[in-house]
C-alpha cells in the first residue's frame, strides 16, 4: 500500500510519522512545497494552483490514497483536485470543529488556524454545522506556521494566544493546520490543564482504513 502525504511544510511529517505507526507495512511518501510556506496568506487560485504542482510526484507514484495534511490547500483545493483527478482517492484535513463542539463543556472553543482556512466557505460550514450554537474564538495565529516551519519557535507569542482563549472560556482548543502539530505538547503545557488540545492524526488513519476497506 502506498499513501502520499503532501503539505506546504513540515507539518506533513508529523502526520506521516502518525501514518507509519498506524500503517507500519505501508510506503509512506512525503512530499512539501518549503519554497512557498506558508500558504495560508496566499488567494485561493495561487493554493490551489501550488497544491496541483506539488501532487504530481504522489500521482506519477501511484499512491493508493494522497492525504492533502494542510487545512489551507484542503479548504480551498480538495474538491477542485477531486473533479481534475476522479481516479485518485483523496482525504483532506479539517479542523474538528464537530469533536470540540462535543467535547466542550464551558460552550466556547478556540480553532487556532491560517487565515485562509478560517476565510473559507468549507470552514464556516463546519462551524455553521456544527458550531453555530457555540462561542468559537479564533485568535490571530498567523505567523505560528512560518515560526515553526523555519524552527523559531516564539514560545511567548504562543502562551500570549492561549492564555488569552483559556481566559475567555475555551475548554477545547483546535489546532487547525498541521504545522501547529508539532507544538501540541507546548500548547498542551501551556493550557495548566484548562482545555483539551485536538488536532487529527488519528482520525485521519481511521479514513485511510475505511476509505481503502483495511
């Protein structure tokens, strides 16, 4: 079995190490568009256009399942590349909106994601879905996914973001881009045990097995 896993950055990785752990007998192949992370304050047309480029390697593999593990490119490109590609089995990554909806207890949740996932119609869907009834604060973030692609990690800048949404009531908070994965212990530290931290590498792995009947 091979999966692809294609993200703006490192964040793939994260998801591709959860992937082999899960898939252990699978050929994992990663590929990044480190040239123009981040994505999230490009238009649509340029996401779209980058996210079509950079498959061509998983396609030209014969990947039985491409994860596209950014929130931005899934926002904007997933359908566009489902239509161009009819063939090609595809899981796109969203933030979970519907489990924080569950799982709070205070009724507010914070999403913390890239400007372009929060500007999108599939994005204001879940949340008019799933979160209509809810407080959902979404804190600026969006300078988190070039602080960790490029390994500057401001833990100050990122405790002031969480701080602020535990002290406005969140109890859940949504990790809505992939690159924000690879700070999950951070923010989890941060919260002093006042909100869960979800983000969805294993969901992820239960829509490979259903998807490719495993």
């Amino acid at each position: 079995m091979k999966i692809g896993v294609f993200d703006s950055g490192i964040g793939g990785e994260a998801l591709a190490n959860a992937l082999q752990q899960t898939f252990p007998e699978a050929q994992i192949q990663v590929v990044n568009d480190h040239d123009n992370v981040p994505y999230g304050d490009k238009t649509s047309a340029e996401i779209t256009e980058l996210t079509d480029l950079a498959i061509q390697p998983l396609l030209t593999k014969g990947c039985d399942v491409i994860v596209i593990a950014c929130n931005t490119a899934t926002a904007v490109a997933i359908e566009i590349l489902r239509q161009k590609y009819p063939s090609q089995h595809f899981i796109g990554i969203e933030p979970m909106v519907k489990t924080a909806a569950k799982q709070t207890k205070s009724d507010v949740i914070a999403v913390c994601a890239t400007p372009a996932t929060l500007a999108s119609e599939r994005y204001r869907g879940l949340v008019s879905k799933y979160a209509s009834h809810l407080t959902v604060i979404e804190p600026d973030c969006s300078g988190w996914a070039y602080m960790i692609e490029n390994n500057e990690i401001n833990e100050q800048e990122i405790a002031k973001v969480i701080n602020d949404v535990c002290e406005r009531g969140a109890d859940v908070i949504v990790l809505g881009c992939t690159h924000y994965h690879w700070i999950k212990e951070l923010v989890q530290k941060l919260t002093n045990g006042n909100a869960i931290v979800l983000e969805p590498s294993e969901a992820i792995g239960r829509q490979v097995s259903e998807l490719l009947g495993l």
